[in-house]
C-alpha cells in the first residue's frame, strides 16, 4: 500500500466531488463512495499479511490467542461502522449514520463477552471464591 497513492487518488476525488455537487449532486455522493470503498479494499489488502502473523501468533499461544481473534473482529466491526456511518453522514442521513454507530457498539460489546467471563472467572479462581 502506497499511502502518497491513496491521498492523492483520494484529494483528486474530492475536489471532483465538490465541482459535482453543484451540478449534479447524486454523482458527487456516488464518487465520494466509490472512492471510499476502493480506499477501504486497498488498505484491507495491505493489512492482510499483519493478520496472517497475528494469526499464527495467536495459534502459539494457545488459549489465549483466541482473544487476538476477538481484537481483530472487535477492529473490522468498528472500521466498517465508521465507513458506513461517515457515507451515510456524506448523504445527509445523520440520523442513520448514529443508529449504525450504536449497532456497531452493541456489536463489539457482543463480542468482548467472553473475554469478559474468561476476565471474571479468573479474579473469582484468584479470590478464591
């Protein structure tokens, strides 16, 4: 990933964004997207070696590398909330993009339940309880 390609492409988006929106502002949102949504499958194709090492760090840790696992969905459920709330914040639906941010947070909540129970069951081990 070539961070001075992915600004540049996405500086160059925006202006024509902005010269569209006067004339035609359906376009400037699909443009804003579109970019958007290229940027997000760039970054998501650089970053896929760092998961495959955390992966194999977490298979050597054993038990504990399940919560590596619980991280890494806990960071993909909060990057694809923001991408979406920011689109639908682009369109003029501030309103969705805050029920889409809750949704994201109730998710990632889910998530972390076990690393939480795991969290509890140890202070009680320790405590004696």
């Amino acid at each position: 990933m070539d961070i001075f390609i992915i600004c540049v492409v996405a500086v160059t988006a925006a202006v024509f964004a902005v010269l569209l929106k006067k004339y035609n502002p359906e376009m400037a949102l699909l443009t804003a997207t579109v970019t958007g949504v290229i940027i997000f499958a760039a970054v998501l194709s650089s970053i896929s070696p760092a998961i495959s090492l955390l992966k194999r760090l977490s298979s050597l840790t054993g038990a504990a590398g399940k919560n590596i696992g619980i991280l890494l969905k806990s960071i993909g459920v909060c990057y694809i909330c923001r991408f979406s709330a920011d689109s639908c914040r682009d369109s003029g639906q501030s309103a969705l993009a805050g029920k889409i941010e809750l949704a994201g947070r109730v998710a990632v909540v889910l998530l972390c339940l076990p690393v939480l129970e795991e969290i509890i069951n140890s202070a009680i081990k320790i405590t004696g309880g």
